[in-house]
C-alpha cells in the first residue's frame, strides 16, 4: 500500500521540538531518579486505571511477562501475583529501588530487574523473550518505530501498550501548565497521541486491536500542601512561586470519608495490543 504519511517521521519532528523531551533523552535516568519518589506518591492510592489495565491484559499463571518502562511496579507488582516471572526493565535505579520495595512488601520473589534504556538493550542477550510484552505510557522515544519493532521481537504470544488518547491534560490542568510553563512550553509537553504508535504499526505490517476508555486515576494526599510539593517534585523540580499550584489544588481537591484529600482525573486511553502470529 502506498504510505501518504511516514508517521515515524513526523513523530520524531515533533519530539525533536521539545526542549523537555531532549533532556529526558541525553539522561533518562537523571531525570526519573529525581521523579521517583513523587511518581510513587502519585501512584501509590491509584486503583482503578490499574484495575482497568490489568484485565485487559491476558497474563496466564506460567507466563513470563516483560514490563518495558516498569518504573515503580504500579503494573509488574500486581501481574507478579499471576505471572510466573516479570522482568521490569527501566532506566532509573531510583524507580526500580522502590518497584524492588513494593515486590518484597508483597513477598514477591518472582521478578528480576534490568536497569536499561530500551534503546540500548539487545534481545537474546540483555534480555530473552517473554510470552507476553507491556509498555503502559513508557513510548517517549525518538525512534519510535525501532522501539516498536523491539517490542515486538521480545514477544513470544502478545504486546500490549497503554497510551493516551487526545490530550492527556484536562482544560483546569492545561490552565495549570500555561500558568507555571507558558504557552509556548505547554504545548511541548508530553508526545502524540496514539494514533501514531498505532499507523506506524500499521506501515510495519502490523494490525493491532484498540480500545479507548477513559481512565480514572485517583491521588490521595495527606493535606492540600502534601499535593502541592509532590506536583512541584514530578513536574517542575526547584519551582519557587507555589501559588498557581495552591490555585489549582484548591479547585481540584476533594476530602474523603478518613478525612483525607483526593485529586480525581479521567484521562482516555488507548488500550493497543496485538497476538504474534507465530505464537
């Protein structure tokens, strides 16, 4: 078929135009080191989009399972109970030190970690195979067509991604970002949606299944000021002006039943996956 459009192309002109996304290039590891105590904050009360993730993916108890992009283990941990094996690959230390917590918290022992950048890492000899490959918001690479196709080359029977659909930001958090960052640096933030990772499977003779839904995540904090550092900490470390992140906690905050406070966003989400046709 004739190919009107190269997605990959234009996908790496567009990341290429963030300033943010070339520093999470040069140093990944750097930059989720810094993260990973606020990303697990953030993660730690959500339940429902994980939920929501883990009975979409068809992980059977024998399986051996990839987590390419673990971070902190809001998906290996729990596909650990079912799984026979996980193998949580990440480039940050720092997140995979408190995905290795979690998994003993739960008396897991069946998992290993990799402390790797996808791109560098080389299958059959960083790491083997597995039944079944999931990569849940971890696509920010610049050749995303290569990682794509090594997704798929670490898969025995299915792939899984987990990927935003349309903008990822709700209209009070776009308000946020603009305030903090400015227009310009807003629109840089995050990556395209994922009609791209999906056409640019389609070009490499891939067809996958997708879902959209729209995804609830909550946070829980302490305290109004609690969510306030954790923001600063994941998005815009060393930020001294906090009153536009009070402004929009203030709105955003609702308190529960144990009179602790819970920020609420529904994000859509494309669900994509496809079956090996060797498997």
């Amino acid at each position: 078929m004739h190919r009107i459009i190269d997605w990959n192309e234009l996908w790496k002109a567009l990341h290429a135009g963030s300033s943010e996304r070339a520093e999470k290039d040069r140093d990944p590891a750097a930059h989720w080191d810094k993260r990973a105590a606020a990303y697990r904050r953030i993660t730690q009360d959500e339940k429902k989009a994980t939920e929501h993730e883990l009975a979409i993916l068809d992980v059977r108890s024998g399986d051996t399972v990839l987590d390419m992009g673990a971070g902190t283990g809001r998906l290996a941990v729990p596909v650990a109970r079912t799984a026979a094996h996980v193998t949580a690959l990440d480039p940050s230390e720092g997140m995979l030190s408190v995905l290795r917590e979690r998994m003993a918290e739960e008396g897991l022992t069946n998992y290993s970690t990799v402390t790797m950048r996808w791109e560098d890492t080389v299958i059959w000899k960083d790491i083997d195979p597995h039944d079944v490959v999931v990569a849940a918001f971890s696509l920010g690479f610049y050749d995303l067509a290569a990682a794509l196709e090594k997704l798929d080359a670490a898969a025995r029977r299915s792939v899984y991604l987990f990927w935003h659909a349309g903008e990822w930001r709700n209209p009070d958090e776009m308000a946020l970002y603009r305030a903090v960052f400015g227009e310009e640096a807003t629109m840089q933030k995050g990556y395209p949606d994922y009609i791209y990772p999906v056409n640019i499977l389609h070009d490499a003779g891939i067809y996958p299944n997708v879902t959209i839904y729209r995804a609830v995540w909550d946070a829980v904090y302490d305290s109004p000021e609690e969510a306030v550092r954790t923001w600063v900490a994941m998005h815009n470390p060393g930020m001294e002006d906090l009153a536009p992140i009070r402004e929009y906690f203030t709105r955003a905050l609702r308190k529960n039943e144990s009179g602790r406070y819970v920020e609420t966003t529904v994000r859509p989400t494309a669900a994509i996956w496809w079956e090996k046709t060797n498997g």
